[in-house]
C-alpha cells in the first residue's frame, strides 16, 4: 500500500506526540464531534488530509479506504460497480468520513437486517500508543486472522489507537426497492413487525414513529411487488430513511437532550416524558427528554437494555456519560485493553468513559 505525503506527515504527528507524551484527540470531518466528551484542553491530530481509497476490487466485494476518506467518496466509487455498504453508514453532514464511522460505530436503518458496521470490517491498519504501525484482519472476506482485533476497534471512538486504513465487505445494489407506510399505533406496530420478522427476507428496514409504521423491501422487481401487495400499505419516497438515517427528518429538529436507547424489539413503550421514534425494528429507539439521565437509563436496563445520551450541551454530558456505564467488571476489562494498546492514555483521553 503506497503511502502518500499526508500519511507520513500523519504519522510523525502521532510519533512525535508519543514521544513528548502529548495526549491528543483526533478530528477528521468533524461529523461526530457531538458523541463523546472532546477534550478541551489537548491538541487535536488532524486526519482529513489522509485520504482516498487505495484498493478496491468489484469481483472480491471489498474496498480500502484510508480513514480520512468522505463516505461520500467511498458510496460514489461503490455505486459506480452497482455495489453498496450494506450497513448505510450514516451522513450527519457532508464531511463524515469512515473512520469516524468505524470509530463510532454507526449504523443504518438496515443494521437489524443487513448487519451493522462491525460486522462488515474486515481489516484495518492502526497506530497504537507505542508508534507501531500495525495491521490486523485481511482484505478478502476469506482472511479471518487478526479479526477480533479489527472488531474491537470498531466503537472504540478512537482511545486505542488511530485507524490509518480500514477494509469493508461491500455488498451489490439491489435491484429494486419500495417503502411502505401502514397507520399503525405503536403496541400494533411492534407486533407486525414480530410477526414479519421470519416471513421475508426482502425487509431491509422497519421504523415508526407519528402513528405510521414504515417498511422498507428490497430485492428482485418482482418477488418485491408480490410482498408489496401483501404487506399493504401507502408507498411512499424512499427518501424517508436517508432523512431518518442522517438525522434530518422533523423528528430531529427539537432543542433538547437526544437519548439513543437499545432495547430488545417488543419491549412496550417505555416510562419516560419525550417525544420517541423507533427505529431497527423497535430495537432502537431516539428519544428527546429532559428527564434524569439515572432514571432514563434505570428505564432501559429494567427493559433488558441500555442507553447512549447521544446529543446534549457538554455540561450534561460531563455530569451524565455519554455512554451507559458499564459494570465495575467490564470497566476493569476496558482499562487493561486501553493499557495493552495505548498505557500513556494518549488517544482521545476520556471521549468514551472519563476514566479511560
């Protein structure tokens, strides 16, 4: 893999901060500043320069991509070949890249269906709190060694180690597509979708919110018209994901705390005051609330989940966590791989939890 001026000036940056024991955060498009604590008082690592896709092979269904890269790019080259990623990796604004996606691990609408970013990682090379430069998992979907490795830094928002390059299983465009809109109350919803659940595998997405519940099929023309016509409902503009998906559906525009709650699919509606829509089939649910974040999150764990304050003032975030907190167990495990790959505490100090 042929390394460019931007890569090599990327990577003294990184050495050159090691050696001084400089902690750092690290910023590309910026798209994601919002999920985490950022903090305010160390230097940031630019990475946008250090981009462009540097391998990709239609026939093999992978791409690479350096991790400065534009999702946009990356869709444009895909789309070209008639071939997407599968896990619509979402554009909260025109400069998101996929290492940000990859750090983050964000999904789409399709994550319950098609699989979530993780899932479709294959490699990656990344530089580590020593100033090695290394590479885990492969380029072809066979190559399995090191994949563990890949996955873990999957959501790791960038404490472990900076993402240089990642590999992505790329999957073709389907051939057709309709989204259906049914006026449903949500407990009826719920149990639609249950009951859809193991009948067709042409859903590839499935949300409700505002009393409707919203369908999305894909596959062949004609296997996808016959589900149409049983399923029922008004068709409507695709558009509707892409605007749920980048957070630009009307939903989104409320001035108030944004909480993202994992919960399993037929978990009824929860106790907590805001305004909530259900995506991934009911699994995963935005709700805006001002409620007390230890009351929202005792909420979701008594219904067998969890929950990310997603958007919200630094204030709030500092004082709540951004992400669930986890056990006195799980946390133990999390230091000893934060010490395994970077025991300075250089990377992006406290954007996933304060103490790490």
């Amino acid at each position: 893999m042929q390394d460019n001026d931007a890569t090599k000036l990327l990577e003294q940056q990184v050495k050159q901060a090691i050696a001084e024991k400089q902690p750092f955060n690290i910023r590309a498009g910026g798209s994601k500043d919002f999920i985490g604590v950022v903090a305010d008082t160390v230097p940031t690592v630019d990475v946008s320069a250090h981009r462009g896709v540097v391998a990709y092979e239609p026939t093999e269904l992978v791409i690479t991509a350096r991790t400065g890269t534009l999702i946009h790019t990356i869709k444009s080259t895909l789309a070209e070949h008639g071939q997407m990623l599968a896990f619509e990796p979402p554009l909260y604004t025109a400069d998101a890249t996929i290492g940000g996606t990859v750090a983050a691990a964000v999904s789409g609408p399709s994550r319950p269906y098609l699989g979530g970013v993780r899932d479709h990682v294959l490699g990656c090379r990344l530089i580590n709190g020593q100033g090695h430069l290394l590479k885990f998992g492969g380029e072809v979907m066979k190559n399995v060694a090191g994949y563990d490795v890949t996955r873990l830094m999957t959501g790791a928002m960038g404490t472990l180690g900076l993402l240089m390059d990642v590999s992505l299983k790329v999957v073709p465009i389907a051939e057709h597509e309709v989204t259906l809109r049914q006026e449903l109350d949500i407990h009826s919803a719920l149990t639609r979708l249950q009951q859809l659940a193991g009948e067709s595998p042409l859903i590839t997405a499935a949300a409700w919110h505002d009393g409707a519940l919203h369908i999305r099929l894909a596959g062949v023309e004609n296997a996808v018209s016959v589900a149409a016509s049983t399923f029922g409902g008004e068709k409507i503009e695709a558009n509707f994901w892409s605007e749920l998906n980048n957070h630009q559906h009307a939903f989104f525009d409320v001035d108030t705390p944004l909480w993202r709650l994992s919960v399993p699919p037929l978990t009824p509606e929860l106790d907590i005051n805001g305004a909530t829509l259900y995506d991934w089939a009911g699994m995963q649910r935005w709700c805006f609330s001002n409620e007390n974040a230890e009351k929202i999150r005792a909420t979701a764990v008594a219904a067998g989940g969890h929950a990310q304050l997603y958007k919200a003032d630094d204030k709030l975030k500092r004082t709540a966590g951004t992400f669930h907190p986890p056990s006195n167990e799980i946390m133990t495990l999390h230091k000893n791989i934060k010490n395994e790959f970077d025991p300075l505490g250089l990377f992006n100090p406290g954007r996933l939890y304060a103490a790490i």
